[in-house]
C-alpha cells in the first residue's frame, strides 16, 4: 500500500478511536475465512469421482482449538462496545433510538442485498440446469451457514438502545438475567426435549436436528449477554482490573465451560455450541473481553503503525463484503479448479495443508476484486427523513430481513429461501429508506 494511502487513513481516524476494536474485527473475519477453507476439503477420489469433506473437523487436535478459534463472541462483543458508543454520539445529535436501528439495519441489509440475488439467480439456474439436486444442497448448506450472524447481530442491535438503558439501571443483574435465561433454554432443549423423544446426542457434536429449533430462543439471551459484556468493556470494568485478575477469570471462565460441557447436551467443539448458541457462548465472550484486554497495549503499539492501520482500514472498510462472500468466492475458485486442468491435491495431506495459507490469500485477493464495485453497499446512504418514520416500520422491517435468514439457517439454503430472503430485505430497505427532503 502507498504511504499516501497509509497517511489519507490516518488523518480519517476519528479522535479517540480505539483501533484496537477494528483490529480484532479484521483478524476476527479472517480467521472465519480461513476456518472456512480448511473445512472446504474438495477432491478427487482414486476412481476420479468428486469427493467433497470436511477436512478440518477429523483432525484430533480440531477440538481443543476450538476453545481459543471460536471468536464469533467477540464480533457481539466488540458490537456492543461500539453501538455503546454509536449511542453515545447519536443522543449527542438527538437523534431517536427508532433513527438508530434504521441505520444498523441498513449497513446490514444493504451488503446482504446484492448476495442474495447472486444466490437466488445461482440457485435457481441449478434447477433449470437440472444439476444433481444432492451435489446442490451440499454446496448451498455449506454457503448458507454463516448467514445467521446478520440475524443474530440485527437483533442485539436492535435491542441495543432498550439494553443500554436497562445497562445503565441495573448493570450486571442484566446480565444475570440474561444468563438464567440461556441456561433454562439449554436445559429445556437438551433435558426435557432431548428426553421427551428419545434424541441422542451426536458424537463429538451435540444434539442434533431434532431439538435444534427449540434452541432458537437462545439467540436472544446468548448474544445480548455477550452484548452486555461490550458496555462493561466501553465503561471500564475490564480495564480497571489488574492483568493477574484478568488471567483468573479466563481461567474461572475456561474451568465453567469445561464443567458445562461435561454436563451432557453440549459439544465439546466450540462451533457444535455456536447454532443454535448455548451457555457455551456467554462464558467464552467474558474470556474473549479478558483476553482482548489483556492484549489491548501491544495491539495499540501495532495499531500506531501505519502499514497496519492501511490493511485494517482497507479490509474493515469492506469487512461485510468480505464475510458475506468468502464462502460463495471459495466455491466458485474451487469450481475453476475442477473444470480446468488443475490438479486438486488430496484433502488432508500435506500439500493441501501447506497450500492452504497461499488459498487464503487468493480468497482474499478474489474478494477484494468483488469489493470493488460491491463496497458501494456497504457505504451508508446520507441520512435524512425516513420514509414511514415510525418505531412500528422499522420493527416490521427488522422483522422481514431475520425471519428468512433464520429460517435458511435452521433449514439449509435452497431456492425458495433464498428469494424469500431477497424480497423481504428489498421490502426491508424500502420501509427503512431515507429521502433527502420532505419532498423525495
């Protein structure tokens, strides 16, 4: 990057910025990308047939990595520090907890839009193609999964003026609350569901399919607690506590969740707890605040370089872009790779592991090249007089964009989900759309 580049970024960073917080989104969405490549393992088998694994997940040692590579906590964590700022200077203009949502919704939905054209177009041309339905699903499901965090972000945002006032009132009884609430959807869907119809827990994983909506409810309780975990982080409380306290609680926290999931129900892989969230979830956001905390002045002495600040600034500008895409680009880059005379090696040996960093950077790089004309939808419209100004317009519209995704997450992505969700986000940000003037 130019150092004009480098310098331009420095002069927009706004005064009292903790660049801290956009470093741990930009290294939190890479890490997604690059988790999502190693459970990408496609190949050839010995008869030529197409094999298609998850590569990741039979390694021994997946697990136990897990406990630290499972950092989507820290994404709502990180959002609740920052729509506690957002807040902060939204009341300073005086602007409404209603004008506040709409905006969030906005920066959410508008990069979503353009993606599910592409997957209802994709999707639908399969069908008339009349490609192997099973071969479709595979793929669709596995690009379909890491949609629920724009349901589950737009949720706790949408909350989040109503959950800072309750912050402000009663602090952590907040999040005691929040916490007996996870635990009693947990019990009733491992205990009482698992029971009732006799579902055994999958290997390794957790319950399975089964009992799984019955833990949807949890989206509510897990991610605002971690949330709530983000107010403590902008009002001080971790950074008021000394560096050995802050190693005893990720300590305390590490030793609960070993205990919960020694309970029964609950995975032993971080990721089998992440859809629908469990408990799991609120105790690795306390450790995730504890060890962003602890980090925080090496990562400050980093963020004053401005090589670092230029590769934060140019991913964080896109970084929805990137997360929305990465999975469909690393499908489409593998789909190249089998219609060209490419050889693919084996999932799992050792020169797929050892090509994996260099795929990562040719992900990114692809990407990018997308940004280009996609990061339009990731810039925010000026703000001006909504068109239906009224608290009830923006709950309908926050209501049309997560039913769908919620339901392409329980159910798997296909066609007919896949155009619900591009039709209620386009009826989500008409209903939440800003004319200029009175006029417009």
């Amino acid at each position: 990057m130019s150092s004009a580049a480098t310098e331009s970024t420095i002069r927009t960073v706004p005064e009292g910025r903790d660049l801290t917080l956009d470093l741990a989104r930009v290294v939190c969405v890479v890490l997604v990308v690059f988790v999502h490549i190693l459970f990408t393992g496609v190949g050839r088998a010995p008869d030529g047939s197409l094999l298609i694994e998850r590569t990741v997940e039979a390694q021994s040692w997946f697990t136990a990595a897990s406990w630290v590579a499972n950092i989507m906590p820290l994404f709502f964590v990180v959002g609740g520090y920052a729509a506690r700022a957002g807040w902060r200077s939204a009341v300073a203009r005086g602007e409404s907890a209603d004008s506040f949502v709409r905006v969030r919704l906005v920066r959410l939905a508008r990069p979503a839009l353009p993606l599910f054209v592409f997957l209802s177009a994709a999707l639908g041309a399969t069908r008339m193609l009349g490609i192997d339905p099973a071969l479709v699903d595979t793929v669709a499901i596995g690009v379909g999964s890491p949609l629920w965090f724009l349901a589950a972000y737009m949720i706790v945002q949408a909350a989040a003026p109503t959950m800072m006032r309750m912050h402000e009132r009663f602090g952590a009884w907040v999040l005691l609350v929040l916490l007996a609430g996870a635990v009693l959807i947990d019990t009733f869907r491992f205990t009482v569901i698992g029971g009732f119809f006799g579902i055994q827990p999958v290997a390794g994983t957790g319950y399975g399919l089964g009992q799984e909506l019955f833990g949807i409810p949890n989206i509510v309780f897990v991610w605002l607690f971690a949330q709530q975990v983000g107010f403590f982080l902008f009002d001080g409380w971790f950074a008021q506590r000394r560096w050995w306290q802050l190693v005893l609680l990720m300590a305390a926290g590490y030793g609960a969740l070993w205990g919960l999931v020694s309970v029964g129900g609950y995975s032993w892989n971080m990721l089998g707890n992440q859809w629908p969230p469990t408990t799991a979830m609120t105790l690795l956001a306390v450790i995730q605040a504890s060890a962003l905390t602890l980090l925080h002045a090496p990562l400050t002495a980093l963020m004053r370089h401005r090589g670092a600040q230029g590769v934060v600034f140019v991913i964080g500008s896109r970084l929805m872009t990137v997360y929305l895409w990465h999975l469909p680009m690393i499908m489409v880059l593998i789909g190249i790779q089998l219609l060209l005379p490419i050889p693919l090696p084996a999932p799992g040996s050792a020169v797929w592991w050892w090509t994996r960093p260099l795929f990562l950077l040719v992900v990114l790089g692809a990407v990018w090249l997308l940004s280009l004309w996609l990061i339009r939808f990731e810039k925010s419209p000026a703000r001006g007089i909504a068109r239906f100004p009224s608290p009830g317009a923006t709950v309908s519209a926050v209501l049309l964009f997560i039913a769908p995704i919620i339901a392409i997450t329980a159910y798997g992505l296909d066609f007919p989900l896949a155009a619900a969700a591009l039709v209620c986000t386009a009826m989500a940000l008409w209903l939440t759309g800003s004319r200029r003037d009175g006029r417009g």
